[in-house]
C-alpha cells in the first residue's frame, strides 16, 4: 500500500506538466480557469495522499516515514539558502499584505479571472515541499519529457493560429493575428515559452548523461524547443 500511494503522489505532481492544455469553453474564463481548477485540485489530492500516508506510516511502517523525513533533509539543505530565505520572506509578506489589504477577502482568496491571491501562492509552497519529499531526479526528469510535448502540442496550436489554419481533420482552430494557444494570451505565452525554454536546457543537460537511444531523442527534442 505504500509504495502505490507513494507511485500515485508522484504520478500526480508530474501530471502538474499538462496544466497549460487545460481549456475548457464551458467556464467564464476558459483558457484561466480550467487551469486554475485544475493544478490547485492536484495539488490538493496530493496533499491529503501525503497526509494519509504519513499517518499510516506512523502506525504501520516508521521506518518508511523515518527515511522519507531524512530524504527531506538532506534535499532541503542542498538547497540554495538564499532562495529558501527569499522564499519564506516572500510568503510572510504576503500573509501580512492580505492582512492589511483594502479587500482582504480578494487579497487572500483571489479571482478565478487571473488565479492570484494568498490561497494560490500556498498552494505552490505545498508543491514544492511535496516535490521535495517525494521526487527523485527520475520524476525530475520525466516532469521535464512532459513538459517538452506538452511545450511542442503549445507552440503548434500557437502556429495554426498564426497562420489562420482554422480546421483539421477532428479539430477545429480561431486564428489569431497575435497567437496565445491554450494560454490565451500572447504574454503569458511568452512566459510558458521561457518556462519550455528552461526544461529544455534541464533536459539536455541530463539526458547526456544517460547512455541510453532514448536519451538521444528527447535531447534532439529539447533542442528543436529551444530554436522553435
């Protein structure tokens, strides 16, 4: 029972890497929301398999919590100190912004138009503490492959756009003069592409290290991103 929850917290956190195709016409905001919903409701089921686990392993296996713990540890003093300390100065301000806030209700809760907000943030300081627990550089590396077709099935929406294709066989396009995919919009496109960027790099870097074909692959990949 362990090791399948352990698999399926780990599964979950990698499926964080198809956050940008959630789109969806049946919500107000349909290239916002639908993400929002989505990683935040990951993250959250993560959240309490962990939870589970740990208490169940209180109970059942200690030494199975004991060494997850001292894992921990270690990855959190390895660590860049000053992204920790800027990190929880960061946080810390905003819990006192949302108090001291004109709407403290909005400050802390945020609007599903732009997925901003205390809440959210938090949400993203759970994940990393949960990346932390359970990822190895396996589930690092596997994260970025995703990210990488999740990147390439972007940018080629985002060209169909540009170039007014409007219609293949089972799907259907809105061209746009100014594309912004799945993202909707040109900016945030533009920030994914940075994102895409960086996992590419990643990739490359640590692919080459495996003496394996499929590793030729995914670095032929990651390059094809980066001059895309």
């Amino acid at each position: 029972m362990v090791l399948k929850l352990t698999k399926t917290i780990k599964l979950l956190l990698a499926a964080l890497a198809i956050t940008p195709l959630a789109f969806s016409t049946k919500f107000f905001y349909p290239y916002i929301a639908p993400k929002l919903f989505f990683a935040r409701g990951l993250i959250q089921i993560t959240l309490f398999l962990s939870l589970f686990l740990c208490g169940y392993c209180i109970f059942k296996n200690q030494s199975f919590i004991a060494n997850l713990f001292q894992k921990f540890k270690e990855r959190l003093q390895r660590a860049p100190r000053f992204f920790l300390i800027f990190g929880v100065f960061f946080i810390a301000s905003q819990f006192i912004s949302a108090l001291v806030a004109e709407n403290s209700y909005r400050a802390f809760w945020g609007t599903i138009e732009r997925g901003e907000g205390l809440f959210n943030l938090l949400h993203f300081a759970v994940l990393f503490i949960l990346v932390l627990f359970f990822w190895e550089k396996k589930e690092f590396l596997a994260y970025s492959r995703a990210s990488i077709v999740v990147g390439l099935i972007v940018y080629l929406y985002a060209f169909f756009q540009a170039f007014g294709i409007t219609e293949i066989p089972f799907l259907a396009f809105t061209p746009e003069v100014r594309p912004g995919s799945f993202l909707g919009n040109p900016a945030f496109l533009a920030a994914y592409a940075f994102f895409v960027m960086i996992v590419a790099v990643y990739t490359i870097y640590f692919e080459k290290k495996i003496q394996a074909k499929i590793a030729l692959f995914w670095i032929r990949l990651a390059y094809g991103e980066l001059f895309i």
